[in-house]
C-alpha cells in the first residue's frame, strides 16, 4: 500500500472512528479508483494528457469514471453468468472479433458498402451466451460520417 493511501486511510480512521471492516471496505474502495485509471490507461489505451483547463480535467475524470463503470458492468455480468470476475479475460476474447467493410462496385449507383462482423468461435459464442449478449451480423453504417470514421 502506498505510503499517501495509507495516510488517508489513518486520517479517514482517526475522523471516523472506523472499525476494521469499515478500514478495509474503503481501503478496497480507493483500490478500485485507482483501478479505474488503469483501465483507463491500458485496457482501452487512453492515455493521460496534461491538461491546463478546468473543463478538460473535468472531461479526463468523466472519462476515466466511465472506464471504470463499464469495467465493473462487464465483471458484474462475468459473477451472474459464473464466469469468473476478470474482465481482462472477456476483453482478450472480444477483440478478436472484427469488423470489415466490404465495397462492392457497381455499375449504377458507384459502390455497395456492407459492413461485416466476423462469426464467433465456439469459444466466443459460449462466452455471448453465457453474457446474454448477441453479435449482429452486419452493422449499419452512417452515411453523414466521413470515410475516415466509418472504416
């Protein structure tokens, strides 16, 4: 533990008069914050920018608490479908999936653009299954974002 952490922790004790399990309840708490920054971090590869704006610290800490939320959105699904609590784990098999689009031309209306969604192994179709999630099969595309966005 950090000599800052468990600083605030005393501090936080001596205020409070916490008992043990009210200590270790905020010591996983302040843990689970400075998770969420590297979620943040590494998982999503967002990395910090030094920010000079009020606004746009404000904006970095929406972010990272996002991340967060969504960290643990994804391990409370994992513990209700009894897949353990690692949300690394789900990532790794996630990101496997692709998405290609492919441009078909045509002789009348310029090109076809169809995007596509790789088929899941079994792997990764027991993992939806188990989540409760469903692939699409095609995604749509907007038609108002530039080329760049949608590929």
């Amino acid at each position: 533990m950090g000599q800052d952490l468990r600083r605030h922790l005393r501090a936080q004790d001596q205020r409070h008069d916490w008992d043990d399990e009210k200590l270790w309840r905020a010591y996983i708490q302040l843990a689970q914050a400075e998770a969420a920054f590297r979620v943040q971090k590494t998982e999503l590869s967002i990395r910090p920018i030094w920010h000079q704006r009020a606004d746009r610290v404000e904006s970095h800490i929406l972010v990272c608490f996002l991340a967060f939320v969504l960290w643990k959105t994804l391990e409370l699904w994992q513990r209700r479908a009894e897949l353990g609590n690692s949300p690394r784990t789900v990532l790794e098999e996630i990101k496997r999936i692709q998405c290609h689009d492919v441009c078909l031309p045509t002789t009348t209306h310029g090109e076809i653009r169809l995007r596509c969604v790789t088929q899941p192994d079994e792997l990764q179709s027991l993992l939806f299954e188990r989540l409760g999630l469903t692939l699409p099969k095609r995604l749509r595309i907007d038609a108002n974002l530039p080329l760049a966005l949608t590929a």
